[in-house]
C-alpha cells in the first residue's frame, strides 16, 4: 500500500455555478500540491432519490449510490464545501450522507465512513458565509466516525471572491482555504503511514 493519500473532493451543491464547487476546488488544488491524490466528484452527475426505506427495502441501494460508495471506499480522506440552507446543510449532502452510508449485504452499517479524515468549508453570498451549516456538518460526521480536522473556512460575500482562474482574491481567504487542504492531506498521509509500520 502507498502512503499517498487519496482524497475525494466535493460539494453540497447541484448547481453547475455553484460557488461550493469553485471553493472546494481551491482546497482540492492545495491537497494535490501537498502530495495527494484527488478525485473531484460532482453530486449532480450522481442523482438519487431521497432517502427511503420502502426503496431500499424494495430495490436495495441506488445504482449511482453504490457508485458513491466504491468511490468513498477508494479514498482514505473528504473534502466537502457545503452550502447553507436555512442554517443548515444542503439536502443534496444530506441525502448523499444518507444513501453512502447504508450497508450492503456483509458491509457494517457506516463502513466507507469510518476512519475517514475530512476537512469542512462552506461559502455564501451572505455574511455568515455558511458558518451555521458547518456545526451541523461537523457533527453529523463526527457521529458516523469520521476525523474532521479543527479548521475550517466560511467565506462570506463569496460571489465576489473567485478571479478568472478559481483562486480566492483575498489572501488571507486563500490561505485558510489551501490550508484545509494541506492538513487533510497530512493527517492522512500520517494514519496511512502508521497503519503500514502495524503491518509490517
Ligand atoms: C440559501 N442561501 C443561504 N445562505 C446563507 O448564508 N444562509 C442560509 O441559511 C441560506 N439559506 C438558503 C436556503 C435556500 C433554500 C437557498 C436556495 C439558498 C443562499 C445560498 O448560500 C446561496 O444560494 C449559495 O450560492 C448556494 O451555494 P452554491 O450553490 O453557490 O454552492
């Protein structure tokens, strides 16, 4: 096994503008200079029903579900800009949370989740910049045994932040956003290296 760590990338919005989707990018790039490997998923090439019981009982998981799934599975660490929705996160996170982390036969309920390290952002054209959803996100994967690093970023005004090429104007901005990145990257990177000194 390589220590290279492999990091999935993504945001809590469907929009193709969506500004999420641009700040996840920022952090992905970050990741990638410190050394990982990054998949960029897009929630909108993956449509789902809500979650549903009657569903999964029926027809099992979403095709696309288990998709998400192999990929999660794939990837040791999560890097995810969530939109605020009414204080809270998007139901496109929610529902994509939801499905990836039912079990299929012989897998534990929360598998692909497990051990996973995260790293949280979140933008708005508001002031708070998505602050409030990121609490609820933070606990929602601290509660399916997800390791979320300390720092995180909510940008506000963020329809004026991005230049031509999907940097952030700001500095200081760009810095906090890059640095999520970096630390998700290097967590990762520490736990797969500890994990191959107990193997070998
Ligand atoms: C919003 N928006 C919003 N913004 C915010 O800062 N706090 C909030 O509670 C909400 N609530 C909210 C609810 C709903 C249903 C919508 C559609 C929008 C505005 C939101 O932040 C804005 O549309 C962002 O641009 C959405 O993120 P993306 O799609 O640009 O990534």
């Amino acid at each position: 096994m390589s220590s290279r760590p492999k990091i999935l990338c993504l945001a809590g919005s469907l929009r193709k503008d969506s500004l999420n989707k641009k700040l996840v990018k920022v952090a992905m790039a970050a990741a990638q200079d410190a050394g990982a490997d990054c998949t960029y998923v897009d929630l909108k090439d993956y449509p789902m029903p809500i979650y549903d019981g009657d569903i999964e009982a029926e027809s099992g998981i979403p095709e696309n579900g288990k998709k998400l799934k192999k990929m999660l599975k794939e990837h040791q660490g999560l890097l995810i800009a969530s939109p605020e929705y009414n204080s809270s996160i998007s139901g496109a996170l929610k529902n994509f949370i939801d499905w990836t982390s039912r079990p299929e036969p012989g897998e534990k309920s929360i598998e692909c989740y497990i051990g996973k390290v995260a790293g949280i952002m979140a933008c708005s054209p508001g002031a708070l910049g998505g602050l409030r959803g990121l609490v609820t996100l933070r606990s929602i994967l601290g509660n399916i045994s997800v390791l979320v690093v300390p720092e995180q970023h909510a940008l506000s005004q963020a329809n004026d932040a991005f230049t031509e090429d999907g940097k952030l104007k700001d500095e200081k901005n760009q810095k906090a956003v890059a640095n999520i990145g970096k630390r998700v990257t290097s967590l990762t990177k520490a736990i797969l290296e500890s994990e191959l000194v107990a193997k070998s």
